[in-house]
C-alpha cells in the first residue's frame, strides 16, 4: 500500500478508457486491489494507494452486496452533495494509524462506469456515502489529512 507522502497520492488521478474497461484491462488489477484491501482490513481502495495513476477505486464486497451497487467504480465523480452532514472519525491505509474526524455529507449522489462498462447513477446515504466520498477524494489527490 503506498503511504503518504507519495506523490501519486496528492494528484487527481487519469481517467481509464471505456474500452479498455470493457476489453477486460483491469481485471488482474481490480483483483488485486480487492485482495490488497482485504489484507490490509480496508472498506475501500483507490488505485493511487496501490501506486497506480488510474481512477478507480474498489468496495467492501459485503457493503456492495447490502447496498445494491458494485464493488468496482471506474472513473467515478459525486454529483451532488447533500447539505446534511455528520462528524465521524475515519482512519486510511495510506495514513497508518492516523485517524480524523471528518465531516462529510450523509448523502451524495455519484456517476461511474461499473466492472462490465457500464455507466452507473446511483443515490448513497449512511456509511456507503462517506466509504465513497473517502475512496472519490483519493482519486482526487485529498487525503484524510489534507482533508
């Protein structure tokens, strides 16, 4: 896992190409991302914290499964915000044992591209919501620090 302060985390990250997405590129890196995660007892992981300028980033399988959304987000962006916000603190696995109390909104709205190419719109509120607000700001060079 890439700590800070390595430059590929304070730097937005490349968008990846739709063919490329459905061509099957990123399998062998999704995989890897997901088991890097796991490893490491991470809910998210952004490419850039596996020292890859891509923007995606990967999900808790069972937080994907009891949201009804996937487990991999290609080059996702929040389109809204809601005014809403809570205070919690959040810790990162290229920040070891640093935690933060973060204030981030309760409920976001968010574009991507999914594992088959997709394009995806969904709605997220609770936990899924800061999971990824967190897992967007790192493709968006902001850690938990800078935050």
């Amino acid at each position: 896992i890439t700590k800070i302060p390595n430059k590929i985390l304070a730097k937005t990250t490349e968008k990846v190409g739709l063919k490329d997405i459905k061509n099957g590129s990123f399998k062998e890196l999704v995989l890897d991302m997901k088991k890097a995660m796991k490893e490491n007892e991470g809910i998210g992981l952004a490419a850039n914290q596996i020292n890859k300028d891509l923007s995606i980033f990967v999900i808790d399988e069972k937080l994907a499964t009891e949201n009804n959304v996937p487990e991999v987000f290609f080059n996702p962006e929040i389109t809204e915000y809601s005014r809403d916000k809570d205070e919690l603190e959040e810790g990162c696995l290229s920040i070891p044992g640093y935690g933060a109390s973060i204030k981030r909104s309760k409920k976001i709205k968010i574009k991507a591209i999914d594992e088959n190419g997709k394009k995806i719109k969904l709605k997220a509120r609770g936990f899924l919501a800061r999971v990824l607000q967190h897992e967007t700001d790192h493709l968006n060079g902001l850690t938990i620090k800078n935050r």
